[in-house]
C-alpha cells in the first residue's frame, strides 16, 4: 500500500479518529487506525468496539491499493502536527512497519512506524440506512451534551434521548438535577431511542448536510457528515417520562441581559463556594437591582455582583452556578420560578425548554457590599458562622398553616423517595442486562478461540 496526501489534510483526520480511541485497554490493536486504499478512495478507520469512526480522505492520491493498520494513531499525529505545508507519503514497508515519508520546505524526512496485522482488527459494523435530516440535529445534539448524566449506574440517563412522539422531533438529556429538550426539528427515524453521549461527535464540526439512521431492531445508529461517518450502539433501557417532570411557569424570574453575561461569567468563577457539590448561587432582587450572591464558609462574609442591565421578578432562588451557565451557554436568557423552592423553567425561540432544581438554603444578607464576620472580645472559643442551610419544617411557623406545609413537604419527600427507588430498580435492570451481554460476548470470544485452536491443531507441517 502507498498513498500520498497532505499532511494537514492526515492531521485532520487524526484529530478526529484519536477522540474515539480508548485511553486504557487491553487491546494494543485499539489505539491503531487502519487505512484501506482502494484504486480511487483512502479510508482511515478508528474504533473502541462500541462506536468505529470513518473517514474518507478526499484529496489523497493511491499509489498501490492495500489495507494496513498503524499501531499508535498517537505517534503518528505528533510526526505531521508540525508539518502541516508537507505533503505526507504512507507506504508499506513489510510486514511489521510503515514508512512515513515528509515532503516539504525542510527536505525530505522518513520516519518508520510499528504495525499490526489487519487480520486481527475487529469486523466492521453491518451498515445502516440513512436519510438526509435537519442539518441542526448535530448542533442540538452537541448542546444537550453537557445536561446528560455522567454516572455510569444511571447508564439510560447518559444518553441523549431521541422522543418521535410527536410531529416534531424532540432531543431530551437529564442528570436528574436539570433538564434540556430541543423540539424545533424533524428527524427520519419512526421509532425513539436513545443515543450516547459519543465524544467524538461532541466535537465534531457540522456540515451543511446531515445524514442519519437506525437500525431495524433499535440497537444501532449511523451518522454522516462531510467525510466522516460514525456507527454506534444505543444506549439499551427505557428513558423516563420526561414530560411529566416539566413544571409550569411562575411569577418570579429573571431576564438576563446580553451585556451581562461576562458578568455572570466571571461571577461563575471568582465567587466563594460554600458548597463545592452544588456551588450554590443567589438570584435575588434588592430594590430595582438584580443581584447575585455567594457565601464564603472561611469568613461568613457575602460577596454581592449587580447585574445593571438584567430584570429580576418577584422572590429570588438559588441554583447551582454551573448549572445556571451551561443554560446560559445553551442559549437561554429567561428563566422563571413560582417561588424560592420551585425548579426554574427557561424557553428560547428555538423550540428549546431548559429545566434547573433549586438549591435549598437561606437567603443572602440584604447588605450591598461584603459583610463581614462580626469580631469578639470573647476568650471562650465560638462556632463559626457559617451560612446555616435550614430544612424547611425548620423555617416553618408554628401555625396550622405551617402544619400543613410541613404535610406538603413529607408528601413531597416520600413521593421523590419512591421515584429514587424506581430508578435505582430500573438501573439494576439495566446493570443485569449489561452483564448478561458481558457473559454472552465473553462466551462467544471464548468459542471463536476454541475453534481456531482446533484448527491449529489440525493442521500438519
């Protein structure tokens, strides 16, 4: 095999393969790429067995067609990252190395690169039909990204659910604290599924043109844009009823302005965390003012950030910061709550809904600048005056209203309880099901190398 291209152009490629290669294995073969050169066309081909990423190399030139497989992808994208004005030649060598051959402003440079066998690389993935679709569907694809879980026991919440149920399209990802659906695009599937969160295809750049399907019995999808094509599976399970957690407007709210949003950037970043699991943030309105705040636990002290251009509305809340700018990110600027337990709700004009939990705590000091902890004279040692989240029978009156809101809040307790727990069953499901495709692949593997063994031992010299 030989083929000639442009170094940038092989560079390109790699980026791109490198994302899908698995960083631990155990298979060496996994963190190689094969090229396959046919008479008009070069294909260079990663995978991590469960998604395989192709790309069709259009402006290289076949010498001698051939299949061969470059053991380290890695290697060889650090031999041309420097060299981009080269053009770049990929030759067989023999059996166990591949030549790469620079040709440019410095001369000629060889390098020798390890392979490995083709025989040995993993079969291909059986095709799947794809129709053109929505060429925003990669873009709302990418933004639902960051809102999907992250936990692998929560493996159906990882994905990105693709829901047909109605005329229009709509792509859904849920942690379980936040929620994002897009629905302003139709899709050529008939059936929903749910896809992974596939990182190669979160920093894929899309083309003007998209191309998308499943196959027949859901366990697979297939992407296409510009030269490349990523096959995949699924993510297995069912994903839950995302319509019936969707709350409805409220009074209060804040409508963030443009200007204020490296505001709100840098407030994100330099404000103290009181709690660095929901690095809480207050929104709240003093006077004619929107405000945010953050609590330092080491002084007690408040840090307070005007936003001068945004408009605040009614009873202020307080969210997780990050989840409050990746919404931001997303696109969305309007976000409303019936009050300071409520979620916040957010819309867009692109069909797009965005759900954030509240954070339970105490709301800021009043004061416009930092207030700071109060010093004493006292010698006997004091509890630091940290800021108290308070549960909610705590901050209730003794009232027969009080009474009745604490009933609300145990309903609401036991009912969030007992959805945890369905979850948990559902995922144990799924944790069942994942192992008993395990066993099911190890066994087949097992029965392949039984076979081949036979053979060998068939076979005379």
């Amino acid at each position: 095999m030989t083929i000639r291209l442009p170094a940038k152009a092989l560079k390109q490629a790699l980026t791109g393969l490198l994302k899908i290669l698995p960083r631990k294995g155990t298979r060496s073969m996994l963190q190689g790429i094969r090229i396959e050169a046919a008479e008009n066309t070069v294909r260079l081909t990663a995978t991590d067995l469960d998604s395989t990423v192709y790309y069709a190399c259009p402006s290289a030139t076949v010498r001698e067609p051939g299949v061969t497989v470059i053991a380290d992808a890695r290697r060889l994208k650090e031999l041309v990252a420097e060299a981009t004005r080269d053009e770049a030649q990929l030759s067989v060598v023999n059996e166990q190395t591949v030549g790469l051959t620079l040709y440019g402003e410095r001369g000629e440079r060889e390098h020798l690169l390890p392979t490995a066998d083709f025989v040995d690389w993993p079969a291909d993935p059986t095709p799947v039909v794809v129709k053109a679709t929505d060429p925003l569907f990669l873009k709302r694809y990418q933004t639902l990204i960051p809102f999907a879980s992250t936990d692998a026991s929560r493996a159906i919440l990882t994905g990105i659910c693709v829901d047909v149920t109605d005329a229009q399209h709509t792509l859904v990802a849920t942690d379980g604290r936040r929620l994002l659906a897009c629905n302003s695009i139709t899709l050529p599937v008939d059936t929903s599924c749910v896809l992974p969160a596939n990182k190669f295809l979160a920093s894929l750049n899309a083309e003007d043109t998209c191309r998308l399907g499943l196959s027949k019995d859901l366990t697979r999808f297939q992407i296409e844009t510009g030269p490349w094509t990523c096959v995949g599976k699924t993510v297995e399970g069912t994903y839950p009823n995302w319509r019936q957690v969707m709350p409805q407007d409220g009074a209060c709210g804040i409508d963030l302005h443009e200007d204020d949003l490296p505001i709100l950037k840098e407030v994100v970043r330099t404000f103290p965390v009181s709690d660095p699991s929901g690095r809480p943030l207050y929104i709240e309105r003093q006077g004619p003012q929107t405000r945010l705040a953050a609590c330092d636990p080491a002084t007690g002290a408040w840090s307070h950030q005007a936003l001068p251009k945004s408009n605040g509305y009614g009873k202020g809340t307080c969210v997780n910061r990050t989840y409050l700018h990746d919404a931001v990110k997303a696109g969305f600027r309007r976000f409303r709550w019936q009050d300071e337990r409520s979620p916040l709700v957010a819309r867009n004009d692109d069909g797009g809904t965005c759900v954030l939990m509240p954070l339970r705590a105490d709301v800021p000091p009043t004061s416009t600048s930092r207030t700071p902890k109060p010093k004493t004279t006292n010698t006997k040692p004091q509890k630091e005056n940290k800021p108290v989240i308070k549960t909610n029978e705590e901050s209730q009156p003794n009232t027969d209203a009080g009474r009745v809101e604490q009933l609300w809040l145990s309903y609401q307790a036991v009912r969030d309880r007992v959805r945890e727990l369905n979850g948990a069953l559902s995922e144990l499901g799924d944790q069942l099901r994942e192992v008993r495709k395990a066993d099911k692949g190890v066994r087949a593997e097992l029965k392949n190398a039984r076979g081949v063994l036979a053979k060998l031992q068939n076979m005379s010299i």
